[in-house]
C-alpha cells in the first residue's frame, strides 16, 4: 500500500504499509535483547547535537496538550531535554526520564544554563521510575515510539497518568522523510524480524489500537531542517545520529559507499532549497490522548 502525506494535511497512512517491511509480534526475550542494543544505539553519537535541530517540536506539542501552569508533567525518553525545558518554560512542575545517563546530564546542564526548573532521571519508558497516578500530563516527543515493547510502554503512561489527565506525543510517520530515512536504513541493517516499526505510531489506525477507549485527535506538522550541503548532512548523521553511526558500524567499509549514496539520493529527493542549501521537510504528527 503506497501512503502519502495529503494536501489538506491528513494522512492516508494505515499500519499495513509499516507491515511491508517488518513482521509479527516479537517475544519477550527478543524484545529485551533489542532494548539492550537499542540503548547502545542512542548512546552512540550525540543525540543532543542533532535533537537541537528541532527544539520548536516540543514547544509545539505544549500548544497541542494546551499545558497550564502548576500542572505536573512528565517527559518520556526526553534525550537531552527539549520538551521537558519547553514544558518548564510554561511553569509547569516537570520530570523529564530517559534511559541514556549521557543524555540525562545534558538536559541537566541545559536546565542550569537556562535557569529553568525541572527535575530528570534515568529510567526506562517501560518501567518508569515514578508513582502511580502523579502526573496531569505525559508527553514523549520522537521518544516512547521507539520502545520495543509498545504495549508495556502505553501501559507505564496509563499507570502513572492521573484521572482526567492527557497525553500528548510527537510521533514521526511513515512516509515523511525520517520515516523514508529509516527504510534506507533497514536495506542495508535489516530490522529484528517481528518488530513492530516505531513509525506506525504516526498512523491512526495503530495508535487507536494502542488507547482503543480514548478520545484521540491527530495534528499533522513539519518541521523544515535546514543543513549547508549534503556532504554536510551525511557527515553530521554519521557523526552525531546513533542509529546511522551504528549503520555505517554495521555495514563496515565494504558497505559504507552504498549506504552513503542511498542517504545521498533521499536527501536529494526531499530538499526543497532550490539552491546548493539543503531545506528537509520532516513530517509528523502531534498526538492528544485523554484516556
């Protein structure tokens, strides 16, 4: 099934076209080794350095949840902080958890050098490290999408979200350019066979799946990133984005070209500058929940 990105801002997406590249349900053994090498992947690079390309994201998804002050929220997978800080900056009493120590410092650091207030942690999307019902909002931008377990992680939301309260998410679809980057990826690191792809979380159909019971309203956005050339931008993702640091890892000097030319072309394809700059517009949606 072809899905496109349609001009009146809606998405003809459904999870069948995230079914043409990976498989069925993996189990619970295969799931945690996963999240064991999933980890390792984000700690490599500097996910802080490319998360910085795209701070308005969370600033945006504040707006979409429509945060208030005093409110307590909660930022899960928040890297180096982007939307907890957008969060703080509205004078919410925010916590920010992610499962990368490296990322948590920097937030931290972020946090000081901001003068804002907000607490972080390290901990896991699907065993988080807070208390039932404590939590007005919960938010994940580009974050709990990527847990390997995605029912356990829903849950872990569910647990800690208070009576009433919401849920937003920034989630990358499948046919944007993040999503067409993460099956030139998968050509040449072919996937765990099972896994259910993190980009069916920009379709309706399957976060409907995950919240059956819930009010859902889905806001699609891009965000423009905006790069000197594209010798610039394969070697600032080999650079700084884990998973393509651990592609190019992967694929090893025999590999390498071929994977470069393939990122090559999709950049290509996706720039809009109409100069030698290059202007990448990346589709997303804003998710709200109320359970």
């Amino acid at each position: 099934m072809n899905a496109e990105w349609q001009a009146d801002g809606k998405t003809s997406i459904t999870s069948q076209v995230v079914e043409e590249v990976y498989g069925a349900a993996m189990d619970a053994d295969a799931l945690t080794a996963l999240k064991a090498r999933q980890q390792a992947t984000w700690a490599a690079g500097d996910f802080a350095t490319v998360a910085s390309t795209i701070t308005i994201v969370g600033e945006l998804l504040c707006e979409s949840v429509d945060l208030r002050a005093g409110e307590r929220v909660l930022d899960v997978a928040t890297g180096s902080g982007n939307t907890a800080l957008a969060a703080a900056r509205r004078f919410t009493e925010v916590t920010g958890v992610d499962y990368v120590p490296a990322l948590i410092e920097r937030a931290k650091v972020r946090a000081t050098a901001e003068g804002l207030k907000a607490e972080f942690l390290v901990g896991d999307a699907e065993d988080l490290p807070v208390p039932d019902a404590s939590f007005d909002v919960v938010l994940s931008t580009f974050g709990v999408m990527f847990a390997p377990n995605q029912p356990k992680a829903v849950g872990e939301m569910l647990r800690v979200l208070k009576p009433g309260g919401r849920i937003g998410l920034s989630n990358w679809v499948p046919d944007g350019f993040v999503g067409t980057m993460f099956r030139t990826t998968s050509k040449h690191v072919p996937p765990p066979p099972g896994l259910t792809p993190p980009v069916a979380w920009g379709t309706e159909d399957h976060v409907r799946s995950l919240f059956p019971n819930a009010k859902i309203d889905l806001i699609p956005r891009t965000v423009n990133v905006r790069f000197p050339s594209v010798d610039f931008w394969i070697d600032y993702f080999r650079t700084y984005f884990g998973p393509t640091v651990k592609a190019f890892e992967f694929v090893g000097a025999d590999g390498a070209a071929a994977l470069e030319a393939d990122f090559r072309a999709i950049v290509e394809e996706a720039n809009i500058s109409g100069d030698d700059t290059i202007v990448l517009p990346q589709q997303y949606v804003d998710v709200v929940i109320r359970p």
